[in-house]
C-alpha cells in the first residue's frame, strides 16, 4: 500500500483539463475515422483509433476513478480479470477461424 | 494492507435492515428474462417480468431512502466490492463485444452504412456522457470538500445529461430502424442492439442510482468525513463511460463503412 486510499490526502487534479482533453482526443478520434480508406489505410487507421480511445480509457481510469492515488489493490481486482477476457477472446477468434 | 485496515476501522459500519426488496427485484429480473426467451407468451410473461422489476427497484430504493443514515457502506470495503463488480462486468462487456465483431465479420458487407450515417449524433452523444463524466467527478469532489450545494448540483446535471444520452440513443434506434438495422433483423443488428442497448440499460441504472444519491444528499447523508456513496456510484458511472469510450471506436468508427463517404 504505497499510496494513500484518502482523498484528501492527494491534490486533486485538473479535472476540466483532463475533460478538455478527452474532448480534444474524440474530436480527433471522429477526423480520423472518416478519413478515406483509399487516403489512409485500415491498417493505420485501426491502430491509431484503439491508441486514442486507450488514451481516453486511460485518463478516466487514471484521474476520474482516481486509480493513480488510489491503492494497488483496486487495479489489482480490475487486472486480474484481464486473462480472462483474453482467453474468452482468443477462444472466440479461434473458433471463428477454425469455422 | 495496515492503511487500509486502519481506515477501516476508523468508520463507522452501518448494516442495512433486513429486506426482502432485493428478491422482488430479482424475481422480476428472472420472470422479465425468461419471458424475453419465450417464443408464445413472451408478449404477455415479459410485460409481468418488467412491473415486478419496477416494483421491487422502486422498494429497494424506497427502503434506502426511508434509512437516512449518513453511511451504508464502509468506503475501503465499499469501494473494493465495487471494483470488483466491475472486473466481472469487463468480463460481461468482454463477452458482448467480441462476439459483435465475430458477427460483423460475418456480415454483408455495406451493412453498417445506417451505423456511419448517425457518427455525427453519436459523437454529440459521447460527448453529453464524457461531460456527465465530469460532472461525477465534480460532485464527488464537492462532497469530499463538503460543499453541498456544488454536490447536488453536479449530481443534479448528471442525471439530466444521463437522461439526455439515453434520450438520443432511442432516437439513434428509431433512425436505425426505419434505415433497416433491426434487432431481429440479422446477427449484426441482434449484436448491435444487444450490445449497445445493455449500455443503455446500464446508463438508465446509472440515473436511478444517481437520484438515490441526490435524495440521501438532499437529506443531509454526505460530507466531507463520509462520502463513500458519491464516490461508489461515480466509479459505476465512470465505468459506464469507458465502455462506452470503446464502443464508439469499436462499432462506430471502426467499421467496415469507416471512411467512405456517407450519403
């Protein structure tokens, strides 16, 4: 438990900061998706799209469920069921491909 | 884990009364879906489902009201248990997700052209819910600085732009359908309307969890020394929106239409 579980214990972000910049990445998110596919190709732009929306995943779960200040043990209950849904993927891609 | 420990036992832990609403609503829940997956009675057993959902959603809430107490949940534990349900619902979005990419993989292609017609409305919608996103954030950070008028009027905006989100989705629907997109009408409407529509659902939930925190904090419930229930919704409702963050990429600018010009 390196960090504090107490609020007040952290200065609070820039809470309309972080909103101006998710705002700032879905308009981006939006130039990007109606780009040409003959201009950029789904190869690029796929990759580009997820970096975004991870980015915004990313700042809401860092600064606005206060992951960043909060303990480990919270991002650790949310990342153990990260294998899981691997495997649930895996195991939907491979039965696709195998189809 | 002596910080939390610690914490923890400075709170005070209040056990709600015993209640027998939970049961009505869950009752409700099973008669509701197990009317949906009838072929003959569904129009008549699923109506019933959804009036004893209702009626134990609305005691359950009634009774939470009625306690007025400053605190139901210790914050550590409350919050744990909350990410907790939260890891089980990446699981449940998980689910939903791949199997909407697997049936539009399958799909005709030029399927989802009614889908890139309505980005622009979509985009305004991701936008009213980044914004109540914000507004959660805010409230929880009046509550913690005891600020309750900033607390009830964030709140307040929450549930309006909330309602506002769930208002165009339904608006978005009744456009897809007379463009063609139905829920029975192929896998990749049935996936669409699944997986956005469960979103829905949870938004809807999202704003009647929401006015229960804004009755408690009309009531007096939250300050600065307690307000673990601000802070439990908000992560239910951030959550909702990192959902929804991905849905947009996922089914909306990630599709097989994406960057061909809309008519």
């Amino acid at each position: 438990m390196e960090h504090s579980t107490s609020h007040t214990e952290h200065k609070s972000p820039n809470y309309v900061l972080i909103f101006v910049w998710l705002i700032g990445i879905t308009a981006a998110e939006v130039g990007v998706g109606y780009i040409p596919n003959t201009v950029l190709p789904t190869i690029v732009q796929y990759p580009l799209l997820l970096g975004m929306a991870g980015i915004k995943v990313l700042l809401v779960a860092l600064y606005y469920m206060h992951l960043r200040y909060d303990s480990r043990w919270f991002l650790l209950a949310m990342i153990a069921s990260m294998p899981l849904s691997v495997m649930f993927i895996l195991a939907l891609v491979l039965g696709y491909v195998r189809k | 884990m002596s910080e939390m420990t610690h914490e923890t036992h400075e709170e005070h832990i209040h056990i709600p009364e015993n209640s027998f609403w939970p049961l009505v609503f869950g009752g409700g829940m099973f008669v509701l879906l197990f009317g949906m997956a009838l072929r003959d009675y569904r129009m008549f057993i699923t109506p019933v489902g959804l009036l004893i959902l209702v009626v134990g959603l609305g005691g359950w809430i009634t009774s939470i009201v009625r306690e007025k107490v400053p605190s139901i949940t210790p914050r550590i534990a409350g919050k744990m248990a909350m990410w907790v349900f939260l890891a089980s619902e990446v699981l449940f979005f998980t689910g939903l997700i791949a199997s909407f990419l697997l049936l539009r993989a399958e799909a005709v292609p030029g399927v989802d052209h009614a889908l890139v017609a309505s980005i622009p409305l979509v985009s305004l919608n991701t936008f009213i819910l980044l914004t109540s996103s914000l507004t959660v954030v805010l409230s929880h950070d009046a509550a913690a600085r005891n600020l309750q008028g900033r607390l009830k009027l964030f709140l307040l905006l929450t549930i309006v732009l909330g309602t506002t989100f769930v208002s165009m989705q339904g608006f978005e629907y009744s456009t897809l359908y007379r463009e063609g997109l139905s829920w029975t009408g192929n896998g990749y409407g049935t996936a669409f309307f699944t997986l956005t529509g469960t979103h829905g659902w949870h938004v809807l939930i999202g704003i009647l969890w929401c006015a229960v925190v804004l009755i408690r904090a009309l009531q007096g419930g939250f300050n600065d020394k307690n307000y673990s229930g601000v802070e439990i919704f908000g992560l239910y409702w951030h959550f909702v929106d990192i959902v929804w963050i991905l849905l947009f990429t996922l089914v909306y600018l990630m599709n097989t239409s994406a960057g061909l010009p809309v008519k």
